[in-house]
C-alpha cells in the first residue's frame, strides 16, 4: 500500500462540503503534484490530514494508520508534516526558535537543524532575529525547513511559490529536488506549473472538490491534460 492512502474522501467546514469522492496515493521518495484554479479544493485536501476539517466520509491512512479519528497532532507523528499557505510563522518567536517548533514530535529520522540549515544557510545566518524580520522567500524557506525538523516521509507543501520572485522558485525546485533525492517524498499544492514540471513526478487536477485528471507530469502539457487545466 502506499505511504498516504486517500480513498473516497469527503470533507468540508462545517456543513459545507468541499471535497468529493476524492481518492490520491503517494508513495515515499515520490513528488507528487496537486493543481488547479483558486478554490479548487486543494489546501482543504491538505488540512484535511490535520483536522482543520470536518470529514465526513472515506478516509486518509498515512503508513497504514486512519487519520480521520484521531486528533491532529497525530499525522506529524505518523510521518506526514506540512509547510502551510502563508507560512505561518510566529513573530514573537526568533528564526531559530520557530525552526525549532517542527521538532516537536520527536520523529527520528534523517533531517536536522544542521542539515536544514545547510538547505537553507540564511536561516543559520538570521537564526537570532524575529519572525517577522524575514523577507517573504526567507520566510517560505523558513516553514519549509520548520517541516523538515519533523522528519515526515512524506512532506506536505501548499502553495510554496505564492508570492516569490522566478529566481526564488528556481531555489525552492532545487531545494525540492534534493529533499526528494534524500528519501523525503512530497505532496505539493502548486498553481505554478514550471515550479510542478520541476519537481514533480505525477500529478492531479482538482476542479471543484473533485480530481478530474492525472497523469505523469511529462505529459502536463498534452492537449488532454491541458483541457483539465483550463476548466
């Protein structure tokens, strides 16, 4: 079976149901990639794996175990961690002390503050300043990292090219790629198909709380996958 099994899933806010029917497997050491257009469903399939949803049907198994019953924290312990939308990170906090926060599981495993910090030498560099004294890319580099230090098999990513420049995504895809390389494998929410034909190995196209199409992402640019794009 696959490291994250998503089968049938139904889930929204509340009575609100945004998600259909959706079923995603990813393995370990894969990248895989979720598009689609602004309202899509997307970052709720994500937050679905840390109870920011309501479920209310099918289920999402990480390493075998359901995730739906049991309370949030538990996914980062299975093995799955998340670098959100917007970041997130605490200002009151320094750089060092919000990396930190990512260790809180306790997850053996490959990655370390050193070896994040050797992905990303700016957060070793600003270690001692606030939050919020990052630039936008630094910060992105910064909750990417943070997620790291949870040593997941599987890494979470939701929109990490939002708001960066060309020359930051070109960082982010060789940082995703040497993440990949070292056994991490990756599950992307990303509008920014040059930063997906990069990184990725196969792909989903959400459209209104539903997959309407998949496919390796070598061939995201056929006219077929082009259609789902568009709709």
């Amino acid at each position: 079976m696959s490291f994250i099994h998503v089968k049938g899933l139904r889930a929204g806010y509340g009575k609100s149901v945004v998600l259909r029917e959706v079923d995603l497997e990813v393995e370990e050491g894969e990248a895989v990639a979720v598009v689609g257009k602004n309202g899509a469903g997307k970052s709720t399939l994500l937050q679905s794996f840390f109870g920011g949803t309501t479920i209310s049907g099918g289920s999402i198994e990480v390493g075998g175990v359901a995730l739906q019953k049991l309370p949030a924290y538990r996914a980062a312990m299975q093995g799955v961690t998340l670098s959100p939308q917007g970041r997130m990170i605490l200002p009151h906090l320094t750089v060092g002390e919000n990396l930190l926060l990512g260790a809180a599981s306790k997850r053996k495993g490959h990655w370390t503050v050193d070896l994040v910090h050797k992905l990303f030498p700016v957060l070793r560099e600003r270690r001692d300043r606030m939050g919020n004294e990052l630039s936008g890319g630094q910060q992105q580099m910064l909750a990417v990292g943070r997620a790291l230090l949870g040593n997941p098999r599987v890494l979470l990513l939701d929109e990490p090219s939002e708001g960066l420049s060309p020359v930051l995504v070109d960082d982010l895809a060789r940082v995703f790629n040497e993440i990949r390389a070292a056994g991490t494998g990756v599950l992307m929410v990303e509008q920014h198909l040059n930063l997906v034909r990069r990184v990725s190995q196969r792909f989903v196209v959400m459209a209104k709380g539903e997959i309407i199409d998949c496919g390796r992402t070598e061939d995201i640019d056929s006219e077929q996958h082009r259609a789902a794009l568009a709709f």
